[in-house]
C-alpha cells in the first residue's frame, strides 16, 4: 500500500532528540494517539538510564518542533519486549496518528519508516521495504537483508504493506550485513505493568488500556485526510475480507467505551467460546483487553464477519446493566452491521445471550433426551399470539417442522437441522430432536438422515390425523422438492404400504422460512389475517421484473403464484416474505428458455381455481396433497401441480428463537 497512507506515516513519524540540541538525532518515534508518541527506550538512553532523560524535542511534518517527556517505559533490559517507551508531547497540534493491528500473527512484506542522519548532513526521512521473515522470542519480529536499516532509524513504525496497519516498532540493524530487527504492536500489551516515569499518570492504573482506548477512539472520529482508516479502505486494505478496515476500527473505538475485562483468562475464555475452539494462549501475547480478543477473531477469514459480529453482540450484553449506554451503542452497532448479513447467516445471530456459546452451523439449543414417552419442552423467546390464531393452529392438528440451518462456512452445501413439534397451539411447542454432527450434511443427505427421527416424531403425533411436514430454510434453498422425500430409502416389499410413499402423498408437506423465527412481524399478521377473513386470490407472477409492481399494488387476500422455478426468482420469493405474504405457490420444474408459455398460462389459471376453492386459507395444504395424491395415481387432471410447491408460513405457529446459541466452528 502506497499514496495516501505512506502520506499519512510521514505525518506520524518524528524525529527524537534532546532539547537542548536542535539538529542532535538520537532516534525516531510515531504518534499512535493524541499527544503520545511510541519509541524504542534504547533511543532515550544513549548515555544512561531513562529515568534520567532530560527534557526532550521532538520534530516532525509540518513544522512540528514540541518539547516533549519520557512518560512511561516497559521495564528494563535489552530484549525486544522490554525495549518500548512512551513519550508525552506537549502541544503536538495537527498531526496524524498511526493504526496499529489488533493482529497476534507476523506479517509478509513489511515497509520501515523513520529518520537518519547522512554523514555532516542534517536529518531526513527515511524508508524501506523488506519481508519479515521470524521471530526472535514473543515480540521480535526479524527483517529480512532486503534493507540496510540506518542509524536513527530505530524507534520508527513498521507498516504491514498487504493491510496496511503498523504492527512493529523498528529497533535495530543487523550488524555488518543488512536487515534488522523490529518489536511487534503485540509487546504494548506489557504497558499493563509499564513504569511511569517521575510523577507522570496520564494513562492511569492501566497504562495499555487507556493508551489503545484513545487510539481506537481517535481513528474512528478523525475524518477528512488525516484518516487513516479511509486511506485503508481507498488502497483496498479490505482485500475481499469480510470484515473491513471501517468495521474493525468502528468496532474497536465502540469496545473502547466498555469497561476493560475482569481479567485476561475471562477475555480469552470469552474468545475460546466464540471461536468455538480451545486455544493454546501464549502467556506473552495473550488477548488483554477487548479489542485484543477482537484481533484474534481473523484467525476465521472466510467468516470474520459473522463470528466478529457475535463476539461483540456477546460482549455488550454482557455490560448492558453495568454500562447502558455504552453497550447499547454497540448493540446497536452490530445490528446495523448484521443488516449486510444473508438473511440465513443473520438469523445466527439472533437471541444471542450473555455467556453465550460459539456460533456454529448448527442449532445449539441443548440435545433433549428423545424418549418414546415424551418429548422435552424448550425454552423459547414468547411471541404473540392472538385467540383467534391459536384456535386456528389447533385446528389445523400436529405440526412436524424441520428446521435447516446453514454451516457457517459452507452455507450453500452444509446444513444442520432441529425436528419441532407442536400438539395443538403455539404454546405445546417442543424441541424433539437434532443434529449432533458439527459437519452437517448436504441437501442430498438428508432424507436418508432425517427418516429416523422423522419416523419417531410422526409416530408419537399421528393419529386419526396426519401430522403436517414442514421445511423451514432459507429462501435461495426453495428449489428442495421435500415433498418427495420418503419416510424410508428402502421399501419393505413390491406392494408398498401407503405409508411408504413420497411424504407429499400421504401427508401435508409445505415449506417455510428460516427468516421468520421469533416474534410475527405486524405485517405477516395482517396479511395472514386478511387471508383468513376472506377467499384467497391468485397474484401472478411473471418474474422478479414484475414482483415489485405486484406486489405493491396486491389486494389482502393475495397469494403470489410464480410460474418460474426459484433459481430464477429468488429475489421474488424473498421479496415476497419482506411483504408479508405467508402463502406463496410456484412451479419448482418449470423451463423458460424462451420466456413464459402455454404452461405458465396453464399453472396460474389452475392456481386461481385451486385458491377459488379454498374458502379457508387452512385448506390449501391439505387441497396441494390432496392433488399430489391423484399425481401418484396418474390422474392426468392434477398434472399441472405434479411439480407445485406451497409456501405455508403460519404466524400463530412461528419456529421459535432458542435462548441458547449456534457454535461456529
């Protein structure tokens, strides 16, 4: 990364010499927060110890020239680690402050920055590019011999090129060959023991926390051309990540507001759930404070986002009582980020609790213990439900309804499922079974996985009255023809049991959207109330061209008939559901080479009748079965729905949100 950010470090870096010689270069440094410039402590001591310092100057762009003081040190003695200091500058003006990485790992090409003093000549700029290529204990970072690092230069930023953060601090060259060495950003968490020099307490009981605190804070209220986080994002520091240079500075300056962790072992038992996983922490670069924790969230690349997004709605909740305010802001935050979200990934997030476990592919309400005689009751978020509703869901009979869940990482391919069950109404709703296996299964696998407890929830719950199938999953998966799966692969004989054919035949089969868990939003209400109180209407629906128009311009009772498959209207079904509509009927087989025909005239004058017919929106799943059936028998009549798919999206029934958590791995 060049231009702007290249521009922005030679506003950062200084120059570090003592005050009583104006031209004497004894090191560099850089601003990473107002007023506080970051050096190496060997550039302080050139003739003693630090605590003995005098007053100092440092100078830099724009006619900086500001005296300045040792403020604090980390420790003593020559190792990396330990050779980091702080100085205060007093009346800094208009200058610009590095952003450092909340990263743990060591970065590839790397460019170092500071000043040096040619032989009889005054001090300048200097620059180089190199790779890193070690480590040299915890925090030394090793340069390769691409660049012969001058004398002055110690106490500069190194910039990671690829994404554009500093992630070291320039200590020393190698001697009589090139390259160097540098302290990695990582050492700054020592500052939580970091000594302050004479009566200096600028920075508190905690040093590191209140310095990081002023830098997040800085970089996300900066605008204009001193930010460097713009700078990033215009030199592509994104790199097709997921989570961006705006949203990593935005979330760290809101985790800024919050008050530190109670400890390091609660922040890394805290990360430890979220990623899912149980790390080896290394004592020397152990997360220390909340946007440490959020650095180790990139270990997840190709979803940082989604498990970022988790860690913080985690941890505002957790001080939503200590701090209100301050978690608020960044639970809300995060609910805005969310909104970016699929809406399938977005339901992940969903309920996330205090304490809550790692995000995974996979439904985390706890396993209930499936036995003949009971099904185990689940705590649930309480939607509500209105009387006539409830009746109505009752009416209706028992309801088996499998919940598909997209893996977090391969949300097209994996899915995880949870079996519900209701009796009657809203409140008999029970978890009764669900996957175990961190890895999922594809949509091909999982009739063959899903006939067992499939056959024990149908076994408890049918009766004189079949007890209806439904599918909840995300909109893109509407495609699935669930209707076809079989209560077992393999028939018991050549005469099979009625019992034994395509679930569509035999029972009521519908499908339902993963968007819709929790509470009914007021306009699925409505609608689904306006469908009850008259005779449903056909709405066609040529293609996502026309949905917009449709359905702005649709009457109550309408049920949008799509005559193209759902690869092709994806968008339209989706849109569909953001209005409300909780019946929906399309063709799942359908060809349009060459735009709509004879067929599609065909399926919505057939759709108009069918929902003529209806006179209560509760018969239109057993009327699709009802013609499923006479497909089975090969009544040439009910051709036209051989491939017809009913979206039957109950609010007086919605799957429920757990109050316990998905893991992502």
């Amino acid at each position: 990364m060049t231009g702007k950010l290249d521009a922005l470090l030679l506003r950062a870096t200084v120059r570090i010499g003592p005050d009583s010689a104006a031209d004497t270069l004894w090191g560099s440094g850089f601003f990473v927060a107002p007023g506080w410039v970051l050096t190496c402590a060997h550039v302080l001591r050139p003739a003693g110890e630090p605590e003995k310092t005098g007053p100092l100057r440092v100078r830099g762009h724009n006619g900086l020239d500001a005296r300045a003081r040792l403020a604090y040190r980390l420790g003593g003695g020559t190792d990396p680690e330990q050779d980091l200091a702080l100085v205060r500058v007093a009346g800094g003006g208009d200058h610009a402050c590095v952003r450092l990485t909340d990263r743990h790992d060591a970065p590839l090409t790397v460019t170092a920055h500071g000043w040096r003093t040619p032989a009889g000549g005054a001090p300048q700029r200097w620059t180089g590019q190199t790779d890193c290529n070690g480590r040299d204990g915890a925090h030394g970072l090793t340069l390769a011999p691409q660049v012969e690092i001058p004398h002055g230069a110690s106490g500069g930023p190194l910039l990671d090129v690829r994404r554009g953060v500093v992630v070291g601090v320039v200590k020393a060259r190698r001697k009589e060959k090139d390259g160097g060495l540098a302290v990695a950003v990582t050492a700054l968490r020592g500052f939580r023991a970091a000594v302050p020099v004479g009566a200096e307490r600028g920075l508190g009981a905690d040093p590191y926390a209140a310095l990081i605190r002023a830098h997040d804070t800085w970089h996300r209220q900066v605008e204009g051309p001193l930010s460097w986080v713009k700078a990033q994002v215009e030199a592509g520091g994104a790199d097709g990540h997921p989570w961006s240079p705006r949203d990593s500075a935005e979330a760290c300056a809101l985790l800024a507001a919050l008050p530190p962790p109670d400890s390091p072992a609660q922040l890394q038992g805290l990360v430890d759930e979220v990623l899912g996983d149980e790390m080896l922490w290394d004592d020397e670069t152990a997360p220390q404070d909340w946007r440490d924790g959020h650095g180790r969230l990139h270990d997840r690349p190709e979803s940082a986002d989604i498990v970022a997004l988790h860690y913080l709605r985690v941890v505002a909740r957790m001080h939503a009582e200590r701090v209100p305010d301050a978690a608020s802001a960044l639970e809300k935050w995060v609910e805005q980020r969310a909104a970016r979200l699929p809406d399938a990934v977005r339901a992940l997030l969903t309920g996330v609790a205090k304490q809550a476990p790692a995000l995974r592919g996979a439904v985390a309400c706890p396993a209930p213990a499936v036995a003949a005689a009971a099904v185990a009751p689940v705590r649930i978020a309480a939607p509500v439900h209105t009387a006539a509703s409830a009746s109505a869901a009752r009416d209706e009979g028992p309801v088996v309804a499998v919940e598909l869940e997209p893996d977090l990482f391969r949300p097209h391919d994996r899915f995880h499922w949870r079996i519900w069950a209701w009796t009657a109404g809203p409140e008999t709703v029970r978890v009764v079974d669900q996957d175990t296996d961190g890895e999922g299964a594809s949509l091909a696998e999982l009739p063959y996985l899903l006939n067992e407890p499939l056959t024990r929830a149908f076994g408890r719950l049918d009766s004189d009255r079949r007890a209806r199938l439904e599918i909840a999953l995300p909109v893109e998966q509407f495609g699935v023809d669930a209707h076809l799966w079989r209560p077992s692969p393999v028939v018991r004989s050549l005469r099979p049991h009625p019992a034994e054919r395509p679930f569509g035949v035999h029972r009521q089969v519908v499908l339902r959207c993963l968007k819709r868990r929790g509470e009914p939003s007021r306009i699925w209400r409505d609608r689904w109330h306006a469908l009850a109180a008259g005779v449903p209407q056909a709405l066609p629906v040529a293609s996502d061209a026309y949905a917009a128009t449709a359905f702005h311009d649709a009457p109550p009772g309408a049920v949008p008939v799509l005559c193209r498959p759902p690869a092709e209207t994806t968008a339209a079904l989706a849109q569909a559901i953001d209005e409300g509509f909780g019946v929906i009927l399309w063709n799942l087989r359908a060809e349009h080479a060459h735009g709509c025909g004879s067929a599609c005239g065909e399926l919505h004058g057939r759709a108009s009748e069918l929902l003529g017919s209806a006179h209560r929106t509760t018969a239109l799943p057993e009327q699709v079965r009802v013609l499923r059936e006479r497909v089975s028998q090969a009544d040439a009549d009910a051709d036209w729905a051989e491939h017809l798919a009913l979206f039957y999206d109950d609010p007086g029934r919605p799957i429920p949100l757990c109050d316990d958590l998905l893991e992502s791995p």
